[in-house]
C-alpha cells in the first residue's frame, strides 16, 4: 500500500491561491479555516466493540502512560495526542481498535445502523465504514460491502479479518450498476469517491485545484453511485450520500438532482449530530439554486469541531416502494465445516452456545470459514468473500486460523495463556517464546493456545517442547514490519 505522505504545514494557506479560495464566501471565519488546515489531527481510535469497551481501551492507554480523550460525538471514539502513534501500538495490529479520522466517523454515525438491519457499504473499500457499521450491527446480520476495485478491497479483507467480524460479505461491482439481486437494504452508505478536498490535514495535495473535466467525471459517477443506492433502499429505509469535499457540485448539486429525479421517493432529514456542529448544506451555489431543503444537508468545516472536512445527507424513503429486488436467503452450512468448527470447543474452550450463532461453510477448500448465522449474503449476485476463515482445513490438526481467534478468542474458556509486553511484539514477529514449567504447565503438548495481553486476544500459538509457537500470520507480521517492539 501506498506510504501516506507525513502532515507538512503549508507555508501560508491563507493569502496563497489554493483549492479553497473558491469557497472564501461561504465560510464564516477564513482565518480561523485556514488556521486549522494548518494544524495536525489527534490521532483518532474507534474502539472495536465486538471485542472491547471505549472506557476499557481509555483504561487500557492510560494504564501505558498515554492519555486519551473522548470525542465526544462518537461514543466509541478517543483521541490521543502526545507523540502516539496509533499503527505500531499492539492493539492495532491485534485489531482492538480501527484508526479512523474523525471526520470520517460521521456518516455511519448519522446513519444508525441498528442490529437485525441489512446494510449495503456500496464504495466500501478500504473498509473503514464497513467495520463501523459492522460493530453497530452487533457483528450480527448482514452488511455487503462493494467496491469496483478488487484491489482495495483487499485492505478491507485484512480490516474484516483484523476486526474478527464475522457479519460481511464482499462484492466487486460497478456500483452504480450494483444489481438487484443484491437484495433490499434497511440502510445504504454511499460515501462516494471524491476530489478529496477536505482531508488536507493528512494529505498536501488535497490543497490542489481539481480541473472542471476530473470533477464533472466524478460529479456524473456520484449521480449514478446515488441513485443506485436509493433504488436498493426498502420503503422505509435510508441511506447517507458522505464525501470528503466542499465543492457544492460534488455535495448539495449531487443529491438536489438526485432527489429531483426519485420524484418525492425519498426526503432529507436533517443533519445532526448531538455535541457536534455542523452547518447547513447550501441552497445555491455559483448561479445554480438547489433549493432550500438543502440546508438540511450537513458540512463539517474543520474549524468547527478541529477535524478534516466532510459532507453529509440523510435520505429517508417516503414511497411504497415496489422495488425490483429479492430478499437473499441465509447462507447454507455445511457439515464438514461445522466439524471442524468443533475446534474451537475441544481445544479452546469456546461454548457451544456461540458457535451455535455462526453459520460453517466452505469457499474454495483451504479453510472452514464462518459467518453470522443470520448473515443474508449478496443474494444472486457472485460474492468474493463472505465472512471469515476460521479453521485451517488441510493441516493435522486443524488449526483455528488468526482471524477467526479475533473472532472467537475472547469467548475461550480453554487453553489461554497470558503474555508480557516484550513477550507480545516477539509473537507479531514470530519468534518462539520459551516458557517456564509453571507457565507451560496445563498446557497440552501440541495443542493450539489462544495468546492474551492484558486479557485481550492477540492471536495463537501452538505449545511445544515447552515453548510458544508463533502462529501469527507472516502476512500480518511482514505488515507490522519493523514498527513493533
Ligand atoms: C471515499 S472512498 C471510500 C472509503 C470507504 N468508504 C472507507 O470508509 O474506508 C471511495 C471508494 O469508491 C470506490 N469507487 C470508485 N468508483 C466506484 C464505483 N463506480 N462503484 C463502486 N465503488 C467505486 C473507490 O475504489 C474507493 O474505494
């Protein structure tokens, strides 16, 4: 993956000519606009609540000596100055936590997914959103996250696996043809591909002009992305329209048209979030009226709330809605899989009770994998990955696969063994840690361990001749690198 360029403070924002002068007229304090653009973000975690509470992962960094705050407006969200450095942290790479801008939390925030909801991510990739939405579903239920790009959907694989959730099937379409196979969606996120204007704060060149021809291209794909994701939306339903820009043609010109077109199909409902301040979409912009109903849109200026800048709309159903979409069925089992499933009780002690909640199956032969039992797919259409790995199906003995010990591992009753701090990041490296007796003791020769630190799940290893084999993937240990230890 591409190294994200370090923060530069520009030289003068603002007396130089850049992408926001165009918006000099809208915004209520230019100075105080600038300023912020001039300043780093915080840090922001998003903690993983399938695996642990905001209030425990505070707990957690103020015990290492950092010291977190809330956001606030996101209860699950904490920002973390002083010199932290959220990626090389091990509950990052042990997923306890999603690094999230702050901004980018917004539009799940307003969207609300609730658990037993289906939920389409139509331009998901890398994944940020999907996981968001995933956790507020209670990892259960359905969520279909797609993007046109198979190769940055393989950073959302690697989110999903991280995250051990277990309630998110992958597609790779065009989505503003997404078919209607795919199944009706209680709620749609279409955070649409953008001229990115407003992530300046983590990137330079977002300060960039964006030529007329490259925003009309996008202005036309936003159009589409949108309707698309109106159109899969059940009566009742809704769905945000987020990018991470100011220009009015990307944000209130994109969903005033797309509103014109449903024909009283679907309504704003305004923008709000409690503790956070957002300011209405505009009514006109450069000669062109979209009407006043815009304002119920909602613009995150980064002086505002010390963020990135975003763009939010919430659209709600109001029509009956014959829509031309099934309801998918649940996803199969299939025994051998569930067989091998077992796995996880005999050796590690998880209850039947929670296996009960996964349904096992196979894609390709490699691994058993899991996901929610009532976990509704993509319906017709074909699916890249569903759920995760969980159980290694070709080794002697079956080996509950990392992900699937994100997953599961917190629910072990068995075999578990706690680690030091040095011991963690000498496991992330995959190297053998020797264990006295009194350790070693209880545990089985040969048998798989889940690995704790601090009585959170950080993968599995296998014991033998007295010492802890690594099992940590050599895919996650390359991605670590050189940043653990
Ligand atoms: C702003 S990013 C999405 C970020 C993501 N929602 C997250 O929170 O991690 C926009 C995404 O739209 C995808 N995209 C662009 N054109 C698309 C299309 N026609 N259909 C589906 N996805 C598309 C891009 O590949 C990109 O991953």
């Amino acid at each position: 993956m591409a190294r994200r360029e370090r923060y530069q403070p520009p030289e003068d924002l603002a007396r130089g000519e850049s992408a926001y002068t165009r918006y000099r007229a809208v915004i209520d304090d230019w100075q105080a606009f600038c300023d912020a653009l001039q300043r780093p973000l915080s840090p922001c975690l998003r903690a993983n609540t399938t695996r642990l509470t905001r209030d425990e992962l505070d707990k957690l960094l103020r015990d290492e000596g950092w010291d977190p705050r809330p956001l606030g407006w996101q209860g699950d969200a904490l920002l973390v100055d002083g010199g932290f450095r959220p990626g090389h942290h091990w509950g990052a790479i042990a997923g306890l936590y999603q690094i999230q801008e702050a901004a980018s939390l917004l539009p799940v925030q307003l969207l609300d997914p609730r658990p037993g909801e289906r939920v389409l991510d139509l331009c998901a990739a890398p994944g940020n959103k999907t996981v968001q939405v995933a956790d507020a579903l209670g990892n259960r239920g359905t969520v279909v996250a797609n993007d046109a790009s198979a190769g940055r959907l393989g950073a959302l694989g690697q989110a999903v696996k991280r995250h051990g959730v277990v309630n998110v099937s992958q597609t790779v379409r065009d989505g503003q043809g997404m078919p209607w196979a795919a199944g009706r969606f209680d709620k749609v996120v279409v955070d649409a591909p953008c001229s990115c204007e407003g992530t300046f704060r983590k990137t330079a060149t977002a300060a960039e002009p964006t030529s007329p021809a490259f925003r009309q291209r996008l202005v036309q794909r936003q159009q589409r992305l949108l309707l698309r994701g109106m159109a899969l939306t059940r009566p009742g339903g809704t769905v945000v329209y987020s990018t991470c820009t100011f220009a009015p043609e990307e944000n209130e010109a994109v969903v005033a048209a797309a509103l014109a077109r449903c024909s009283g199909a679907f309504e704003l409902i305004p923008a709000r979030v409690a503790g956070l301040q957002l300011s209405p979409g505009l009514e006109a912009w450069d000669g062109v009226d979209f009407g006043a109903d815009m304002a119920a849109c909602g613009r995150l200026w980064p002086h505002h709330n010390d963020t990135g800048g975003f763009f939010v709309a919430l659209l709600r159903r109001v029509d009956d809605g014959s829509s031309q979409s099934e309801d998918p069925l649940p996803l199969p089992e299939e025994p051998r899989a569930r067989t091998l499933l077992q796995t996880f009780e005999d050796e590690l002690g998880v209850s039947a009770e929670v296996l009960d909640g996964l349904t096992a199956f196979f894609e390709g032969s490699k691994y058993a994998k899991v996901v929610a039992a009532d976990h509704t797919a993509a319906g017709g259409i074909p699916v890249v990955r569903s759920g995760i790995p969980a159980v290694r199906a070709q080794t002697r003995p079956p080996k509950p696969s990392t992900a699937g010990v994100m997953a599961l591992g917190h629910h072990a009753r068995g075999a578990v063994l706690e680690l030091e701090r040095a011991e963690v990041y000498a496991f992330f490296r995959r190297e053998p840690l020797l264990l006295g007796p009194e350790r070693g003791s209880g545990l089985r020769e040969g048998g798989h361990v889940v690995l704790r630190h601090r009585g959170h799940t950080i993968g599995i290893g296998m014991y033998r001749n007295g010492a802890m084999v690594s099992l940590f993937p050599k895919a996650w240990s390359r991605a670590a690198g050189g940043t653990v230890g």
